[in-house]
C-alpha cells in the first residue's frame, strides 16, 4: 500500500530524484524548494514503505485557475494506481482551495500521460507547435472543477 501526503522539505532530495530520472526537463534544486514556499497545499508525495515513490506538484495562477507543471511516478511503481491516487488527491486539494479549473501541458507524444490524463477527466483544449525547447509540439489539456 501506499500514502498520498503533502510534500515535507525532507522528500524534496527524492522528489528531484524521480524528476530526473523520469522527466526531459531539468529544473534545479531551488525550483522545488520555490514550488514548496509558494503553494505547498499543492505539491503532494505517494509514500510506500517509507520510500517516496512518485509526486505532483501544482501551482496557483490568477483568478481560480491551478497548472500542474510537473507530475511523475518512479517507474519501477508505474501502473500500479500511484499516479491516480495522486491527481485525485490533488484536485480534491484543489476544490479546497476554491479553485475552478486546473490546466497543463504535456508533450503530444505522450500517449501514456495523454491517456492517463483523460481518465481523469481532463479534455485536450488546443495544440501548440514548437512548445518546447526541443522543438516538440504541447497539447493543452484542462479539467473544469466548477462552472464559476
Ligand atoms: C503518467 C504517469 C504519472 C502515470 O502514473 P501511473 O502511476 O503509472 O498511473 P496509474 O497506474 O494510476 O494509471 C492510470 C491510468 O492511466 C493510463 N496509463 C498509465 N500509464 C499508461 C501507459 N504506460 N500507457 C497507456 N496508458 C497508461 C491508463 O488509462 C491507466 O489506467 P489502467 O491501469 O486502468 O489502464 C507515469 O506514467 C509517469 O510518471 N510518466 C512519466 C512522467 C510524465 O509523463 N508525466 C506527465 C507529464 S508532466
């Protein structure tokens, strides 16, 4: 089993971790510590065996509007639900916080975080060319929690 919880400055070192060994991206260490000041409400770790195994960090924008800019399980704990119970967590975490939509990018080949992110419950609003440094296209995807 595992435990969706809020972020602690401990988990931050493993959290990087996971990052770098999942994403493209590479953020350095003081964009996380940033994520943690800034809203951490929104930055949340699945924990399993005392191991942090995957987490999602969100960010609040203007006017009731959340960005998830980073969300990534361990791949040696994939498909085993982890990232659900994260996002579901997360969006409850969300509506607590007032908030009316929550949007993201994800890169356009990515069919199994495209696929993930329509189960729960988020639509591909647009496309955008050339998003990313490396040339790749973004689809934006955006998942409404309340009407107004
Ligand atoms: C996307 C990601 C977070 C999913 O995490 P996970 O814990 O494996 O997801 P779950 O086990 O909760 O899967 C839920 C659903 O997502 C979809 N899904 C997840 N992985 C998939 C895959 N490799 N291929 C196709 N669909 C997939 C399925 O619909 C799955 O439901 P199912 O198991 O009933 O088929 C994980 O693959 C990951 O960390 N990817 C690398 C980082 C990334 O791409 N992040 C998102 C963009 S920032």
């Amino acid at each position: 089993m595992f435990e969706i919880r809020h972020v602690q400055p401990q988990d931050i070192f493993s959290v990087i971790k996971i990052a770098y060994e999942s994403l493209p991206e590479r953020y350095s260490p003081e964009v996380f510590n940033k994520f943690y000041e800034l809203f951490s409400e929104g930055f949340l770790v699945a924990e399993k065996l005392h191991k942090i195994v995957g987490f999602i960090v969100g960010i609040k924008t203007s006017n009731g509007i959340a960005r998830i800019p980073l969300l990534s399980v361990d791949k040696k704990f994939r498909k085993q639900g982890i990232g659900s119970a994260l996002i579901t967590q997360f969006l409850k975490e969300m509506s607590l916080q007032n908030i009316r939509q929550v949007e993201l990018e994800v890169r356009i080949n990515n069919d199994a975080a495209i696929k993930f992110y329509k189960k729960h419950g988020f639509d591909v609003t647009e496309t955008v060319p050339r998003f990313y440094p490396t040339g790749e296209d973004a689809c934006i995807m955006k998942r409404v929690l309340r009407s107004c």
